[in-house]
C-alpha cells in the first residue's frame, strides 16, 4: 500500500479501486481517536468524535447528539446517536447526516496542494460530486465494518450498509 501524495485528483481514484482485504484492514486499523478538545460543534451543538488514520488525510469525524455530560455520553459508547459523519481518504469524500438524510461523496482539494500547505488541515477544502460514488461508500463501509472494536465505526458501517439499500 502507497501513501497518497500531491498529484491529480484522477490519481486518487486508481490508488483507491485496487486495495486489497489486506490494504484495507491495515488502513482500517490505522484510525486512532483523537482528543476532540479543540474542535467546534456544528450547529445543532453535538460533540465530535475524530479518528485519524496513519496516511495524511485519513480520517473519520462523527458529531453525536448533545447529551448534558459528554464523557458519560463516550463511556457509555451509544453508537446509534451519531448525526452527521465525514470520512476521507486519498483525495476523496464521503458525507452522511441523519436528518435530513443525505450520503454524497466528492473530493477534497489536499492532492491538488503543494505539501507544505497540505499538511495542515485547514487546508482541507469540499467538493461535492455530481454523482453519489458507490465504490467509495462501499470501501468506507468495509473500513468500518473491519473495526468491531470502536463501536461508532463499525456502526457507521451498518449506517451505510443500510443507505444502500
């Protein structure tokens, strides 16, 4: 497996349709949770939940419903509250909310940055794509459904297993 690194976003599509079950659980069990002290909620105020992966740009942000004690609210591990989750790997997006329910996927602009700024995540910019890409979401759901151990990964899974249909 090759880490992603500045070229086209065309490049990205190749160096993601080829991965292998084993290409896939190492990235999978690449995602480590990240302290979310310094992220702002959306605006419907949930918390965050951040995994980030050992290639640049792979990671994996949940907000979940606001609960009045938000570290009650991770040890109790209730999955099934997540709102809105954003996964991304080598160039490409994936976005699912709750209500209303949306999954669209697209790309980011981080292989179309010159490294020193791509290193930063602010630099880390949307597009939509003019297509729901099905490849992409069901490479995300094998990422998530390969982690039975983090509970809102695998059911993020379940999540897209479900959208579809």
């Amino acid at each position: 497996m090759t880490a992603a690194s500045g070229s086209s976003g065309s490049d990205s599509f190749s160096r993601i349709a080829h991965l292998s079950e084993q290409d896939i659980q190492v990235l999978a069990q690449s995602l480590r949770r990240i302290d979310t002290g310094l992220m702002k909620a959306g605006a419907q105020a949930g918390y965050r939940l951040w995994y980030q992966g050992k290639e640049p740009y792979f990671d994996v942000v949940f907000e979940l419903a606001f609960q009045a004690d938000p570290q009650s609210f991770l040890d109790e591990v209730i999955p099934e509250h997540i709102n809105w989750c954003q996964f991304t790997l080598r160039g490409k997006v994936l976005l699912w909310q709750r209500q209303p329910s949306r999954l669209h996927t697209g790309e980011t602009e981080e292989l179309d940055m010159p490294p020193m700024l791509a290193y930063y995540a602010a630099s880390k910019t949307i597009r939509d794509g003019a297509s729901l890409d099905r490849a992409f979401v069901d490479l995300a759901q094998q990422i998530f459904q390969a982690r039975p151990d983090e509970p809102h990964l695998y059911k993020m899974g379940q999540i897209l297993e479900h959208c579809k249909g």
